[in-house]
C-alpha cells in the first residue's frame, strides 16, 4: 500500500470488539486508533482526522448517534466517511442511522470480512490512492500499484516523496493544501520535518512533471500552500 498508511478510528466501548477491530485493521495494513467512548472519540477525531471512523451505536454517556451528528456539523470532520456498527437491524434504526449523517450501516453480529470490505469501499471514495485505483488528472496518469507515473504517455521516475505528493494532489484535484496537511499525509504526524522540505519537494515534482515539456499543473496558492490545477 503506496503512500502514508490509511487511517481509521474505531469508537468502541466493548475492549474485545475494539481489538479485534483494531487487530484485523493493523492486519490489512491500515493504522488504526482506538476509542473507548464517544467523548474520546470526538476529542481523538478532532486531533489526528482519520480517513474512515467505525463508530458504534450503543455506548454509554454519548451515544454513536449523537456522536455522528456531532462530526457531521464540524467542518473539520464532516467530510470524514462514518460506517455506523448496531445490534438494532429495524429499518427505521438504520434509517435514523443514515439521516444522522453515517455513510454505512453494518448490523452486529458481522463478519470481520465484511467490515473490512466496507471500509475499503469507504476509503476508496476519500484516498482512491491507497486502495489501487489508477489516477488521471489531464495528461497525467499514476498507478498506485505499479508505482508508475506517465505524462502523455511518457514514464516519468518518481522518488517515493514525489509520488506520494503527486498521489495526494491526484486524489482531490483543485484542493489547497497547506505544508502542514502535506507533512500530516505525505511524512506522516510521527516524523520531524521542516516546512521548507515540503517546498523542496514540490520544487523536485514539477521539475519532473514539467521535464516532457508540459506545463507546470501545480500551483502555489500564497500564505495557503500548493494545489494540483
């Protein structure tokens, strides 16, 4: 799996439930933070957004509902993908579910298999990057499972920084980014670098997008950061 590794929160009051979430998460390659009631979830959210958050209904204090609603009124979160986990299959549960703003509903008990297929789909709408999917942006082309990248039918070679660059810009074309978002998804939160290394970088990506003799696709948005197009 290319890039920074794809991150879900698991909001889960049951331990048990929540490590073996977290174990067949880790398992498929995903980091996966842990949560043991609402309150953490939203503080934990809020702190280190991830891609996809396993959220649970019945909990105690701040329900999963509640919960969702909360996120979903947040600009921080509200574009994060919920997949909402309940004992309580009546339609008009799952309907409540889905109105409150989850984005998936999987009714306990599940299979471990499935959740993860649910996931995978969800980060697929976020991080297509991550999940293998081949990324066009004009007359560039980048596939995440061959590592390759092309510009009008010219291969270009990547560093690993530079393609995970490039996939971030891909996945959401016209987006700003700031450096600091950049460091978040491209170095991940864990390692110290400098803002001024995102700016060598980028530099390093358009030296590369440009060399075929196309124009230059990113641009730099002033006291913002970079986007692509």
């Amino acid at each position: 799996m290319n890039g920074p590794q794809p991150h879900v929160l698991i909001v889960e009051d049951e331990p048990a439930q929540r490590e073996v979430l977290a174990y067949n998460l880790e398992a498929e390659g995903f980091r996966a933070t842990r949560a043991e009631d609402g309150e953490e979830g939203l503080l934990l959210a809020a702190e280190d957004p991830p891609d996809v958050i396993v959220l649970d209904w019945m909990m105690p204090n701040l329900s999963g509902i509640e919960v969702c609603r909360r996120l979903k009124m947040s600009p921080d979160t509200r574009a994060i993908p919920i997949i909402m986990l309940s004992a309580r299959s009546e339609d008009i549960d799952k309907v409540r579910g889905l109105e409150t703003g989850a984005d998936d509903y999987v009714v306990k008990p599940y299979s471990v298999s499935e959740l993860m297929a649910r996931v995978r789909t969800q980060l697929r709408r976020v991080r297509p990057a991550t999940v293998g999917q081949i990324l066009v942006y004009e007359d560039i082309q980048l596939d995440a499972e061959t590592y390759r990248v092309s510009r009008d039918g010219t291969e270009l070679k990547l560093g690993p920084t530079e393609f995970r660059l490039l996939s971030t810009f891909m996945e959401k074309p016209g987006r700003v980014w700031s450096r600091d978002q950049l460091l978040d998804r491209v170095w991940g939160r864990d390692i110290y670098v400098d803002t001024r290394t995102v700016d060598v970088h980028v530099g390093r990506l358009r030296k590369i997008l440009t060399s075929t003799g196309g124009a230059d696709p990113v641009r730099t948005v002033r006291g913002a950061g970079y986007a692509l197009g």
